[in-house]
C-alpha cells in the first residue's frame, strides 16, 4: 500500500462520523466557537481536534531534541496557547508572573539601597538617596541595575566621595567607573556579593520624576506592567537596552 493511502485510511479512521468523507473539512479546521467568549480574555479556549500523523515526532531526532529542550527554552510556559491573540495574552500573563521580582529578589535589592545609604550618610550626612528606574516602578528583570540618585548639599564632588567610600567598605568590585565626561555623570560598579549592577549619579531629578509618571501610568493601566516586561527582555535579547549603542533604556 502506498504511503499516500496509508494515511488516507489512517485519517479517515481517526475522524467521527460524518466526517469521513474526504471533501469535508478535518476537524483540525473546524472550531465551536460559539461556546467561546472572545469578549472575556479569561473564557476557555475551545479545544481543537489534532490529526495523529502517520510518522511519530519522536523518529525526528531534531523534533525530539526541541521537544526535550522547551521546558528550558519556555520555562514560564503552563499550558497549550492557542495560536490566536487570546494565546498571546495568555502567554505574557506568564511570562509577567514567571519574571516578575520575586520577594527575596525585592528584599535583596532593598538591603543593599540600605547599605548604600548608611555608607553615604556617614560621610555626607546632609545627603539623601532616591531609588528611581525600574526598580522604583517594580519593572525590573533579574539582570536589571539598580538606579539611585543623591540630592543635597555637599563639599566637594559627591560622586568622587562615594567611588572612595566603595572602595574603602569593600562593597564593589575592583572595576569601579567614573563616567564624569557622560552627559549625566554617573558612578557605574557591580555589587560584590550580589552581583547586581548600580549606577548612582548626582543631582538630577529628571529620574524620579519619570518613575513618579510610570506609576501614574501603571495605575491607570493595569497591563503596563507585563507589556514593559516582554519588551524589556525582547531589547535584552538584541543588546539594545543601552542609549548610547543604539538601544532604550528604561
């Protein structure tokens, strides 16, 4: 028997009655869309019959591998998503749950604005530190930095105070830059024991005035968060999450 004849028969075997009949439509084309409420995002997906194929994916060695690797390419994934804008939806509802910070992840980036802080008031003790970026909005990835910003009188360059006061209390590593040419002054250091980039800069209220707005926007629109979440991680992906190469910053 022919291939082609193989999986006629083994096509018309799987399908029910009255749909047998090889001019119809296989029920891979056919939706009860009328249980469905396209109105309510949340309404289930109609089910969607799918046609055994002749030759099993597994005897695809490549068709296997990807099988064996989306759990750690999707791991956010938890379900089926349905290849229309529905599935869409649902799929950055879990991405956004699967990415967004976690209570230890809040608890880690708040201790070490607070070491910060305690370090900077010793020395400038008329200063004062503000978290804004992303970090303030609660919109940061895991590899986010943390952006803060310091107000107040001081004698003398804060930002060259603070670089020195990093260096003496040992809570940066040993590449701490000084970018005082950048249009925005800023000092750029990765936390030792956690890793987490922080640029502190001086002076400019532009930032906290931007997370102030971002808020205000979050609570008129509920879905912001999630939307700046994907296309956060869609810029990471492409190395265009830095103004000066090209890309956008938060």
């Amino acid at each position: 028997m022919e291939t082609s004849e193989i999986y006629k028969l083994e096509r018309s075997l799987s399908l029910p009655n009255g749909l047998r009949d090889e001019h119809k439509k296989p029920p891979c084309l056919q939706m009860d869309t009328a249980q469905h409420d396209y109105n309510n995002l949340h309404s289930p997906i109609p089910t969607i019959p799918i046609l055994s194929p002749l030759t099993p994916v597994d005897s695809n060695p490549l068709n296997r591998f990807r099988r064996q690797l989306a759990p750690r390419l999707t791991p956010w994934k938890l379900q089926d998503y349905h290849h229309s804008v529905i599935g869409l939806h649902h799929e950055i509802i879990d991405f956004y749950n699967y990415m967004k910070p976690t209570p230890a992840e809040k608890r880690m980036r708040s201790e070490l604005v607070t070491r910060i802080r305690s370090m900077l008031q010793a020395r400038i003790p008329e200063a004062h530190l503000e978290v804004f970026g992303s970090c303030s909005t609660q919109t940061y990835l895991p590899t986010s930095d943390i952006d803060l910003v310091i107000f107040g009188e001081c004698n003398g360059d804060p930002l060259k105070i603070v670089e020195e006061e990093l260096r003496a209390a040992g809570l940066a590593n040993k590449e701490i830059k000084f970018l005082d040419k950048a249009t925005v002054p800023v000092v750029r250091f990765t936390e030792l024991t956690t890793g987490v980039r922080i640029d502190i800069s001086y002076d400019m209220r532009s930032g906290p005035e931007a997370a102030s707005l971002v808020k205000k926007f979050i609570k008129t629109y509920s879905a912001l968060p999630k939307l700046l979440v994907v296309i956060k991680q869609f810029l990471l992906q492409r190395d265009f999450t830095e103004v000066f190469s090209g890309g956008l910053s938060s």
